[in-house]
C-alpha cells in the first residue's frame, strides 16, 4: 500500500521485513512432479509492532510478496520498556516452545535465526532466547509471536492490578 501526497511520505518504506524461510514442495502427478514454494515472513516497524504472514505460490518472489500482505494484516503490539521486554515468558505452538527473556543494555539479542528475524523487526535490542523443544521454522516462529502476545505493557498491568484489587474488597 503506497500513499503518497504533499504531505504524506511512503508508507511502503516504514516497515523492515525479513524473510525466515523458504520451502519447495512437491505434488507428485500423474505427468509427473508438480513444485511450488511456501514462503515465511516477519514484518515490523523497529518501534513495537511485528506480523508474521506465510504465502504460497508457483513461484518465490510471488510466495514472498504473499506472505508479507499476510504479515501485514496480523500485526500485533510488542510493549518494549529499555528495549527489551518488561518479564519472561514462554510461548507454545505443537511441539516447540521458545523462553524470551529480559537482558540487559549491550547484551543484544541471543536467539537462534527464527526467532532474531523477528525480534529484530518487533525493535527489540536486548534479548536473551532459548528454544525449547522442536526447532521446526513455522512452529517456533508461531510460538514466538505466542510469547510476544503473552506481554502487556505496563499500564495495562497497572490496570489488573487495580481490578483485581477491587473484586477483593
């Protein structure tokens, strides 16, 4: 989506986007095999938002531009406190589960090429990660974005906090 006006810059160049993987799959036909290609791909904007998208098509670019739209679309809020994330937490989908954990300025982000494509692009800076159980790309990407929809920023916590309080008394 480009808007471009007097006033308005490119929307298109906001957000960063890196590809996690590419796969080749194979339909076996009478004729004989038939290929396509499934295409992994983390988008963000490096100030707290990042969409995971997944497109398959005939050919790579076209599974690629596919899967970036997807991206687009499932965009989610990353709440980033001295860029790194506010307390542990671990995210789950199948058989994988990642731990990202809080660090320290200057450590910079410890993970594995899965799960640094898409904390780099969330605009995290300072991360520790640990994969745990399978290693599979879209699984741990899934549960990746699991652990980063597990976050809440501070206000929000501040606000559970005091409804829980309420319903005590």
């Amino acid at each position: 989506m480009e808007i471009k006006g007097r006033f308005t810059k490119n929307i298109e160049s906001e957000f960063e986007e890196k590809t996690i993987k590419i796969n080749r799959v194979a339909k076996v036909l009478k004729g004989g095999r038939r290929f396509r290609f499934n295409a992994l791909v983390a988008v963000g904007d490096k100030m707290g938002q990042v969409g995971l998208g997944f497109g398959k098509a005939l050919e790579v670019p076209d599974a690629i531009s596919k899967a970036k739209a997807d991206a687009k679309k499932n965009f989610i809020r990353v709440p980033i406190k001295h860029d790194t994330i506010a307390f542990e937490v671990i995210g789950k989908c199948g058989a994988s589960r990642v731990l990202l954990k809080p660090a320290g300025p200057g450590t910079g982000i410890i993970a594995g090429s899965t799960v640094r494509a898409i904390v780099e692009v969330a605009g995290i800076k300072n991360l520790l990660t640990k994969s745990l159980g399978s290693n599979t790309a879209v699984n741990l990407s899934k549960a990746t974005i699991n652990a980063i929809e597990q976050l809440i920023s501070s206000e929000e916590s501040q606000k559970l906090k005091k409804i829980k309080r309420e319903n005590r008394k």
